[in-house]
C-alpha cells in the first residue's frame, strides 16, 4: 500500500503532497485501485465509530433526560409537601390558638351569671338534662330558667308556669338533699 495513500486519510499531508498525490491517483488505474479500497476502509471504520458514538450518545441523552425529569418530579413533589407543611402548620397553630384564647372567654361565659331558659309550648312536654346529670321534665306552658354552669354547690334554679310532674316531685327531695337545689316557684 502507497505510504502517501495513508497519510493522506490522517491529513499528515501537506496541500501540495495532496493535490500531488491526487494528480497521481487520477493518472494511475492500480493507484486509483489502492485509493479506492483506502477510502472504503476508512469510512467503514469511521461509520462504525459513528454507530457506536451515536449509541452512547442516546444512552447518554436518555438517561440525560431521565435524571432531568427525577429532578423535576422530585422539585414538584418537595415544593407540595412544603405546601402541604406550610397549610398544616397554619392550621394547627390558628386552632391552639384559638383554643387557648377562646377558653378564658369561655369560662366567663359559662359563668354563673350566664342564665339559659327552656320554654315548653302549651300541649307538649320537655326534657332536659342539666351540666350537673340532672334530668329535668317539665309540663305544657313552663319555663325553667337555670345557670349555663354550675360554679358551687348550690344549685339555683327557676321554674314558671305549670308544676313539675309527679316524677319530678317524687325526685326532687333526694335530689335536693343531694345536690343541695334549691327552687324558687314562680305562679
């Protein structure tokens, strides 16, 4: 094989070595012959070279986007749950505090000055159980007036209208002694 042929396909030629060697090349046929199969071999190699580049190229792009893609997924999902953290965090902190300022006002406002009244319409009756268990019954055209809580052991208590029911009469001595309550009847 022509030494000048091989250069010539590493580019260790200069201009005038290449055009010289292509004048020669185009004026001999075995010379042509020898040129010819160079160039066929080199761009084998080379188109073999590629295919394999553009193998690794696309492994390398794929997992190129794949690991874009991880991260994107991966930004989303932490910024959500930074969101979802966030929302929590708010929620909890309005509840206790709510909670811890409402509660003050709470027991201001069950305090025993707090009057709650249950009126009963004319023909029907009424039940109620008070913050302290005690189950009350009360008859058509009533009223009971009671504190919203129960502060001491005295139990005031105001019924209007109609008297209580044979039930609640039969009760009320052992819940009176019990609970110390005291009625004040109104006609």
């Amino acid at each position: 094989m022509n030494e000048r042929i091989h250069k010539y396909f590493y580019e260790e030629l200069s201009t005038e070595e290449r055009l010289s060697l292509l004048r020669d090349v185009e004026a001999s046929e075995e010379l042509k012959k020898e040129f010819v199969e160079y160039q066929n071999l080199y761009a084998l190699l080379n188109l073999g070279h590629q295919v394999q580049d553009k193998t690794i190229g696309k492994q390398k792009y794929d997992c190129f986007i794949l690991q874009k893609q991880h991260s994107v997924m991966w930004k989303r999902w932490t910024r959500r749950i930074g969101y979802a953290a966030a929302i929590l965090i708010l929620v909890v902190s309005t509840s206790i505090l709510t909670y811890w300022y409402a509660q003050p006002e709470q027991a201001e406002f069950l305090s025993e000055n707090v009057m709650n009244t249950l009126y009963t319409p004319a023909g029907q009756r009424a039940q109620l159980v008070l913050q302290d268990g005690t189950e009350v019954w009360l008859n058509a055209k009533s009223k009971l007036i009671y504190p919203a809580r129960f502060t001491d052991d005295k139990r005031n208590v105001t019924i209007e209208g109609e008297k209580p029911s044979s039930k609640w009469r039969k009760t009320l001595p052992a819940l009176s002694l019990f609970l110390r309550m005291m009625l004040i009847w109104k006609f």
